[in-house]
C-alpha cells in the first residue's frame, strides 16, 4: 500500500507512553489540531515535542479503543518554546531533564535547539551549566539527530533498530553509506544483530541470492552460531552443506565464499586429526597459542629442588594440614614442572591441596598469583586460602586503556606481561580457549602453571573444551583426587554428587541433611514451588535470606525455565511499588533492587571501586573511588539505584559500581534464576534447581552433576523423579569440534 492510499495525520507528540527498544514500537500520545490521538507503530527514540506526519489506518482496539496505526512516519524536531520544552524535559537528550530544560528554553525560547547544537558557549552563560557540560549536551544532541536518522533507515528497510546505537559509535554519521555498500556488516558479533534481519535488508537493497557477500556471511554466521555451541571450528563439508541449507543456494557459490573468506584471511583451513577443520581466524590463533605455549611449558624443564621433601614439610606446617599421599604428590609435581592439572569432585581436598602448593611456592621464593574466571569464583579462592584471588579478566587488565592498542582486549600480553613466578588457575573446566590463549600469551617465559577444577563438570560456555583436551591429551602430568575425606562424606549433597558421576541413583527420600527432593511434575507446579521456597520457606524455616540462594535451571525458554522462573521471583521479592524506579527494556522490566546478570563481555564500561551510587540527579563525572572498565559475561551484581533524566542505571556488581547507559541495558538479564551453565564456577550457600520437563540436550548427567556441586550448605530439588532419573543415566557428552587435543598430541598437518 503506498502513501496516496494510507490516511495522514500530523501534529506534535504529547506524550510517549510505551516504547519498546528492541523493535522501536512506541504508543504515544499526538495532539492534532485540536485532538489528542493514540497512535501506534515503530517509531524508534521518538520523544515529545517532536513534530510528526503519520501515515496508517484507523484501527480500533478491544481495550483501548480508536487509535491510529502508523505505518510510515516523517518527523522533524519541535519548533515553538512549548513544543521544545517538551522535547527537552521528556529527556530525548541525556543529561537534561526537567530544571535544565526549564532555564535552557526560558533563556533561549525556540532557539534552544539551535543553540545546543551550535552555540554550546552561549549555553554556558546559563548559570550552573560549565562550557564542558554545555559541550556534551551539544555532543549528545548531534549524537541524537544521527542515531535517531540512522534508527528510521533501519526500520525503512524492515530491520529492528536495536544495534544502531553501537553502529552509530563505530562509524558516526557514515554508518548509513557503509550498511548500504553492505548491509552483511550488520551480522558482525560486535553489533549483535540477527544475520537474517541483515540479509532481509540485503534483498531490499537488491543483493543477489548467491552474491559473494551474502555466502561469506552465512559462512560466517554459521561458524558464530556454532561457538555458542561450544565449536572451536566445523569440518568443510558440514560448514558448506549447512550454509548450502541456510542460505538455499547450490553448493557453488557457498565454495566461492568460503574460498573469499580464505584468502581474505578471514578463515583457515587446516588438516586436523584427519578432518579438514575450518576456523575463524581469532579461534585458529588461539588454539594455535595454547597449543605452543603448553607445549613448551611441558618441554622446558625446571631446576632440581634442593631438599623438596623437607619444603613440603615447612609446607604442611605453615598451612596446618597433613599431606594425603596424592595430596603430597600433587605438591611435588607442582614443583617438578612448569604444568600440571589438579582435578577431583567435591570433598576430595582440592582446597587444601591447592593451600600445599602454595606454601611451597612460598617457600621456594616464587611469587604467586591466584586467579579464577568469575568474580564469586575468585571471592571463594580468596575465602579458602587467605591470599587475594583476581578474576582472569581483571588479571589480565580488561578494559584498561592499553587494552585498547593495537585491537588488543587486555593490557596485559607478551610485551607487558604479569609479574610472577607461578599462576594457580582454579575452574578451569570453564575458562575457555580464548581466555586460556590470553592468560598464557601474558604469563613470563619461566613463569608455572597449576590448572585446578572438575573435569567431570561441564565445559566452558565459551568455545573450546580446554580442560578436558588438555587432560585427554596426556601432554601434560596430571593428578586426579578421588578420595573423599571424612568431614565431606558427611554431606547428603557430596554423597549424592559423587553417585551422580559414578551414574547411580541416590536416595530421593527426604531424611534431613543439606539435600531435599520435591516431586513436582508440572511445570507452573514448579514455578510455584521455587517461588515459594525463595520468597517465603527457605528464609522463614532455614534461615537462609534470599539474597543467598540461587535458582538454577537447565533452560531459559522451556517450561519452567530461567526466563519463566525470573518473572514469578521478581514479583515475589520485587513487584512494583509506587515510587520505585523501573526501567523497560524490550519484554522485562528492571526495577531498583533486582539481581541482574551482565550477558555480553563489555570491555568499555567504567566502573569505580567503593562508590557509593549519586543521588538527586548527580552526574556520573563525581563518582569517587578507584576507576576501571570491564563487565562481563556471567557477572552478577544488583540495581542501586536509576537516574530516569541522566538515563543511566546505578548497578553494583560486588564492590564496583557501574554507572549504565539505558540503551546497553539489553546486555541484561533478571539474575533470581539462572541456567546451570551460567552458574558454572560459583558457589553459593543454598541452590533450588527446578528440573521439570526441559529439551532432550539437556537431560545429561554432567549438567546434573554440575548443578548439585554449585550448593555448599542446602539443595533443594524441585521437579520429576523420572527427569532426575533419566539425567543421572544420561552420560552422553556432546562433542566439541577442537583441535586442541591433537595439537598438543602433534595430529595436526602443516
């Protein structure tokens, strides 16, 4: 349908009511001559004040009644002192809100918007605003005008305008031209967009079906897709057939991209283990580097310790603890060799062995640093051995300005690496391959490497399977803890952990202890249930607040799962309250208070140590406390507090607080509930782990026996005793493409 055959209204946007920032649908409230229409349709950043020209239908809703459709809109800024004073104090622009806006327009009437955006020294003159807060203003006006031109081309041509503001960042007023030249760019991981949304807009722009472009994409996409599948690289064939299925072109064309991408250097392609492996170039270096710099590590050997067994003695003494005799060799071998693994379930004195070589450390005068990939992982290493414990991120100095030279992530590398002797890396069965490759790319030539966790855990969220190839690969000297000791033993919850791996059933009966069974096999029976055991049950019968007990599930979508379960807790411990700042972001609604987890490694955003969060519409420049940048993916923290007119969002994630733009709150997620996968790595006093029905990929052992070794003092399980049961029987583990192992092994042609 075209414009002649669509009715026209036009008028001055009196209100937003609703507006979503995912797709840009907005409800809003236009006054027309001498009415107030409702209108609806996507109108991304639209704000009131602005003057708009629809063109739609008249539609009439159940509900809300008449209301105005608009399918197509042209808008232009507000004119007039009124118009814009709306404009203003609706908070379009970041950092003015109401007052601002009150003494901008009383100066500067229906020049305002003129001069914010080309007299910022005549703002100045305006009392309380400096010349460097009027500069911003004019920055972030201009920043506006050309988001907001890029948000309407994207929705023009069909494409949710969730991405631009990162696309604005990474190309300015250009973006336009260069989604134009190709549309594909859109489909790159660091503007998260939909490969479908990009190639949508690649047809309306006139791209051929089996134009190179368009193959190098679904080539592309399907190697991304398939790391979050854990897959370092995917053989040729299946890499070509799927992108054949997903793209619905003849074979020919997708060899011609993937021989583009090949020549580009994009990709690689290499015999490994007797299958032609394809990589993305990033995860082909890394493998590479783990590759290397292990094998070097278990090549170069160490000076002969003088009196070794006398230092493990000093050892034990300083640490108070008597050595079990794989205990003992587990602490020799660390001092033996520049590499080794330490693994064992729960209650197998991991712990303590870790305290022993680090005594003997000590007592060999080498420096040593202790780290872990979560920050509630590295607390707990810290917890257990007395000695501060860093998060691999923060180790390394993610987000510090260095970091950002030469595309670097981390400040520190081969040219400025750590300063110690030995590394003691616990968790390891969730580090992933390009965290591994960028912990030891950093660590000094000479520099031991104790690797420490779970190998019957689940792998690494992130591609690679590097714990578990390492150990399969015999490369490198290994110790496995496999006794219990007698304080453990006494735990329902250890017992039961250590019958899950060893695939027996444990009791479901509920004689006390730490571990409870609650048969519910309906799903909302399952909600219900957890909802009522976090909110009301655990802290009123056990003592347990809310604050310490974890949600698990395997699922986010299925029944009862995370995204089901966060929306029930939330209203049990955080419903909405006259007063109480919230914001919308796309279906969930944040809300001062809640428990929210960062879902996206975000290297850029600053943070500062021990502040506490402004209030009364303080700017962020007055935080105080010691700075930094970096949150990332699987942090969990909370929301302080939420500035509607500065648009930012106060979170504290332990003791960082982070000042957070509206618009990245898509990196978000309600944290009550979170998957067993996401909760890899942490620990936490009481875990209630919903299994009701969930997707057959799921229903595996491992993720069992990984939820149950998440609690240290209380689990409870709610779900189907058949669910349980088919989990503990379950011992497939699905398989990782990774040529770490044969690298290591030397099953790799040149």
């Amino acid at each position: 349908m075209d414009e002649t055959e669509l009715s026209c209204i036009e008028g001055t946007v009196q209100a937003v009511i609703f507006q979503n920032p995912e797709n840009g649908y907005t409800v809003l409230k236009l006054r027309s001559g001498d009415e107030t229409v409702t209108c609806v349709g996507s109108l991304p950043g639209v704000a009131a004040g602005e003057g708009l020209r629809l063109y739609g239908a008249w539609t009439s809703h159940a509900s809300y009644g008449q209301q105005f459709k608009a399918e197509h809109a042209e808008r232009s800024l507000p004119e007039g002192s009124a118009a814009i004073y709306d404009y203003l104090a609706s908070g379009a622009i970041r950092g003015i809100g109401v007052k601002l806006a009150r003494l901008i327009v009383s100066e500067f009437g229906a020049r305002s918007l003129e001069v914010i955006e080309n007299a910022p020294e005549e703002l100045a003159k305006i009392r309380g605003i400096t010349l460097k807060k009027a500069q911003d203003m004019q920055e972030r006006f201009r920043q506006q005008t050309g988001l907001r031109r890029l948000m309407e081309f994207l929705v023009d041509n069909g494409v949710k305008p969730i991405a631009a503001a990162r696309l604005y960042r990474a190309y300015g007023d250009e973006a336009e031209t260069v989604i134009t030249e190709n549309p594909y760019i859109l489909a790159d991981e660091s503007f998260g967009m939909d490969f479908f949304a990009a190639d949508g807009l690649a047809r309306n722009l006139g791209f051929a079906p089996d134009c190179v472009e368009r193959s190098c994409a679904g080539l592309v996409f399907e190697l991304r897709h398939n790391q979050g599948n854990g897959h370092v690289f995917l053989p040729r064939d299946k890499l070509l057939a799927a992108a054949c299925q997903l793209l619905e072109i003849e074979p020919e064309p997708a060899e011609r991209g993937l021989e583009e991408l090949d020549a580009t250097g994009r990709t690689v392609t290499q015999r490994v283990a007797g299958v032609d492996a394809v990589y993305m170039r990033d995860m082909f270096e890394a493998e590479g580097e783990v590759a290397r710099r292990i094998g070097l590590m278990v090549r170069t050997p160490v000076d002969d310790v003088p009196g070794l067994s006398v230092l493990v003695e000093r050892a034990e003494y300083r640490c108070g603890i008597t050595f079990a005799e794989k205990q003992r060799m587990a602490v020799e071998m660390a001092a033996r060799g520049r590499v080794m693994v330490l693994t064992g379930g729960p209650g197998t004195g991991k712990t303590t062995t870790v305290r022993g070589i680090l005594g003997l450390f000590d007592e060999m005068g080498i420096e040593t640093v202790l780290t872990a990939p979560t920050g509630r992982a590295a607390k707990r290493l810290t917890e257990l051995t007395g000695r501060e414990a860093q998060t691999v991120h923060r180790l390394l100095g993610a987000g510090m300005p260095e970091a950002g030279e030469n595309g670097r992530e981390f400040e520190k590398c081969a040219a400025d690496p750590l300063e110690c002797g030995a590394v003691i890396l616990d968790e390891t069965s969730m580090v992933d391959l390009k965290l591994m490759a960028a912990l030891l790319d950093a660590m000094p030539a000479a520099c031991r490497l104790v690797m420490v966790g779970d190998a019957d855990q689940l792998p690494s969220v992130g591609p690679g399977n590097v714990f578990g190839d390492i150990i399969r690969s015999r490369a490198v000297p290994v110790i496995a803890l496999t006794d219990i000791f007698r304080q453990a033993r006494q735990s329902s919850i250890v017992k039961n952990a250590h019958s899950i791996n060893r695939g027996e059933m444990p009791s479901l009966k509920n004689t006390g202890g730490d571990f409870f069974f609650l048969k519910r096999t309906d799903p909302e029976d399952v909600v219900r249930t957890v909802t009522e055991l976090i909110s009301q049950r655990l802290p009123r019968n056990m003592g347990i607040p809310a604050v310490d007990i974890q949600v698990l599930s395997p699922s986010r979508k299925y029944g009862g799962g995370t995204r089901e379960l966060n929306a029930a807790i939330q209203e049990a411990l955080n419903p909405a309250a006259p007063g109480k700042k919230e914001k919308a972001v796309g279906n969930v609604t944040f809300r001062v208070g809640d428990r929210v987890m960062q879902t996206r490694n975000n290297y850029d955003i600053m943070w500062v140590r021990g502040a506490p969060a402004p209030s009364g519409g303080q700017e962020e420049p007055a935080l105080r406390g010691e700075p930094g940048a970096g949150i990332y993916n699987g942090d969990v923290g909370y929301i302080e507090d939420m500035d509607p007119e500065a648009q930012v969002a106060y979170l504290r994630f332990e003791d960082r607080l982070v000042p957070y733009p509206f618009d990245q709150m898509t990196e978000l997620e309600l944290a009550y509930a979170v998957t067993v996968h996401k909760s890899q790595g942490s620990e936490y006093r009481a875990v209630i782990l919903a299994l009701p029905k969930c997707p057959p990929g799921l229903v595996t052992r491992g993720l069992l026996y990984t939820a149950v070794t998440r609690a240290r003092e209380l689990l409870v399980v709610a779900g189907g005793p058949d669910v349980f049961s088919a989990m503990v029987a379950n011992d497939r583990r699905q398989r990782r493409y990774s040529g770490l192992r044969a690298r290591l092994c030397g099953e790799v042609e040149a």
